[in-house]
C-alpha cells in the first residue's frame, strides 16, 4: 500500500507541477488556445488563473517533499485534500459549462488525491 501511495501522489506531483507552472508562467490566451480543456480560463481573470497554478504547484510541493525531507509530513494528506477541493471546483466550472468528458477527467483526479489522503490519514501514516 505504501509503494502505491508513493507512486499515486508521485504521478499527481508531477501533473499538477507541469500544469501548475505553465498555469503561471504563460499568458491567459496562450492556456485558451493549448486546446479543449483549456478554455475554462475565459471563465476567470488572468490573476485568477495565476492564483490556481499556484496552488497547484504548492500541491505538488506539499504531496512529496513534506515525505521527502521528514519535515512535517502530515502535511502530505493535507494537500491531497486541497487536491480534492480544487479538482472538485474544476469539475463544477466544467459540469457549468456543459464539457462532460472533461468532468470525467477531473473525477479520476479527485479519486487518486483522495486515494492519498485517505491512505496517509488512515492505513499508511508517516510516523515520526
């Protein structure tokens, strides 16, 4: 259970790092134009989008390195539930703007943040 919990909040880590940042380094219209799922920016300020790829990269941070580096590690199922609430945000701008399959896409994301933090809360704690 401990190896597939590494790997679940690995694999996030990663996706949220990646879009966490183009989230804050690139402009609004950029994002918009990368495809179908990026156009929920039209619903949000440029800020606003900034403000989420924040938080998503500071997820990223919060589901390995607190592991990583044995500092504070309850922090790890801590930002599996800021995943939980993010991704249930996204899924309800997207369910508003009628993109169903991406809604399905979004609830995988909410699965395996919970996954992490029912995993590290419950079952398989980090111990100090």
């Amino acid at each position: 259970m401990n190896v597939a919990l590494w790997i679940v909040a690995g694999l996030l880590a990663a996706v949220y790092l990646l879009g966490g940042v183009f989230k804050v380094v690139a402009p609004k219209e950029r994002i918009a134009a990368a495809g179908a799922s990026g156009h929920w920016v039209e619903d949000f300020s440029a800020g606003g989008v900034k403000a989420i790829g924040a938080v998503e990269v500071l997820a990223a941070a919060g589901l390995v390195l607190p592991a990583v580096l044995g500092i504070a590690p309850v922090l790890v199922p801590w930002a599996a539930v800021g995943l939980v609430l993010l991704m249930a945000g996204a899924a309800a701008v997207r369910w508003r703007r009628r993109e169903y399959r991406l809604v399905a896409v979004d609830a995988v994301y909410v699965l395996l943040a919970a996954f992490v933090a029912w995993g590290r809360f419950g079952p398989e704690p980090f111990l100090n």
